[in-house]
C-alpha cells in the first residue's frame, strides 16, 4: 500500500511597509472643527489627497450616532478614514473602520521642491545605540547595521541587509523592496520573528541550538535559512 503523499505546509508572504497617516483629533462643536477643515481645503484642495487619516476621538465624547455623522463629513469631503482611535469599540460598528492601537508619532514635512543637482542619497545606515523596545526603525534604501542589541518589541526594516553587533530579540525585515539577496546578522540570536524579502520564521521556527549564538539567514529559494555564524 503507498502512503499518500504529505502535503507541503504554505507559507504565508509577510512584507513590511509604512506609511504616515495624517491623525485628525477633532473638538467640539464638531461643526466648528469640520469648518476649519473646509478652510484648509480651500486653501490647498489636494492636501489630503491620497492620504490615509486616522481619527483621534480622545478628547471627544462622541454617541455611536455621533461618530457616524463625523466619519460622512469626512468621506463628503473626500478625506479617506483608514480607522479610528481613542474609544471604546463598542461605539463602533461594524461598517466603521477598524479600532487601531500602537501607532507611533512622526513629523510630516511638507514636500520639497525637486532639486536640479543629482543628490547621491545614502545607501546605508549606522546606529551607535541600541534599538530599544517599541522602537522601529525604517530604512528601505540600503543596509542597516547597529553596534547595540535590538531589545524585545523593537522592529527594524531595511531594503538591503541587516547587521546586529548585539543581541536580536524584537523583530528584523530585510530586502523589504525585493532583495533577494539580503542577509541578516546578529551576535546573539534571540529574535521574534526574522524576514527577507517577506519570506519569514518566528522564534518558534528557529533551531533552539541556535539560541543565543551568532547566526546569519539568507534565502535560498522560497526558503530562509538560517545557520551559525563562524
């Protein structure tokens, strides 16, 4: 009798990408607030084209009726709610966006004209100090490498590889843009999740006699592997 074939287990393709979303925290009389946004629209009509906008109910006390008639203000005036902050999902339904956590501040910098000059931009980036945890760091034109450790929680993204000079504990995303041929390094292998070119492994993946030891990984194929570092 011939057993019958096992199927091959699919990976899911995890890929790292950011975008920066405007965050609207709205005041009362809501009317008031909604006029200043016609204002700034008048002034510069596509300012919030394309951009995703996250609303920050914390300083309101909105009914679910409320954020309802909020969220159509906003889609009336062509402004995209990617999802909504700052209260409790109860008052939210179903067809609302989605209650987001974890988001991190950034500056918005108005975009620069383009300059006539060729700017050569960096190719890689150096951190001295350690990433600490709930940190991310983004890099997706070229290598990053870090003389400290990567704390627990902590994310680093880059477009080519990444070199850990400590330990790795949060998460590592190389070749973010399609490098295939990216690399990760650590001195201390203890990470949550390592991914090149979106192919990835949790802690649970990784060989246990890896643990706490210098390891590298790369692709080979549809496969990461990783192995010790000699």
């Amino acid at each position: 009798m011939v057993a019958a074939a096992r199927p091959q287990r699919q990976m899911v393709r995890l890929r790292g990408r950011s975008y920066v979303a405007f965050v609207f925290v709205p005041t009362v009389p809501i009317q008031d607030w909604l006029q200043e946004i016609d204002a700034t629209i008048a002034r510069s009509p596509g300012f919030f084209v394309g951009r995703p906008v996250v609303v920050d109910l914390s300083s309101v006390d909105l009914s679910q009726s409320g954020i309802s008639h909020l969220l159509t203000s906003l889609q009336d005036r062509s402004i995209r709610v990617l999802g909504i902050e700052g209260v409790e999902e109860a008052r939210l339904t179903p067809a609302m966006p989605p209650l987001l956590s974890g988001g991190r501040h950034c500056m918005v910098e108005p975009s620069a004209p383009k300059k006539t000059a060729t700017t050569k931009q960096p190719t890689s980036l150096l951190l001295e100090n350690p990433v600490r945890s709930g940190q991310t760091v983004i890099f997706p034109d070229g290598d990053i490498t870090i003389l400290g450790s990567v704390g627990s929680g902590a994310e680093v993204v880059a477009g080519g590889s990444i070199h850990v000079y400590g330990a790795l504990r949060g998460r590592a995303m190389a070749g973010v843009n399609g490098n295939t041929s990216a690399r990760i390094y650590c001195q201390k292998i203890e990470a949550e999740l390592l991914a090149i070119d979106g192919f990835y492994q949790t802690a649970d993946d990784i060989d246990a006699a890896l643990r706490g030891k210098p390891a590298q990984a790369w692709l080979q194929g549809n496969t990461m592997r990783i192995t010790a570092l000699n």
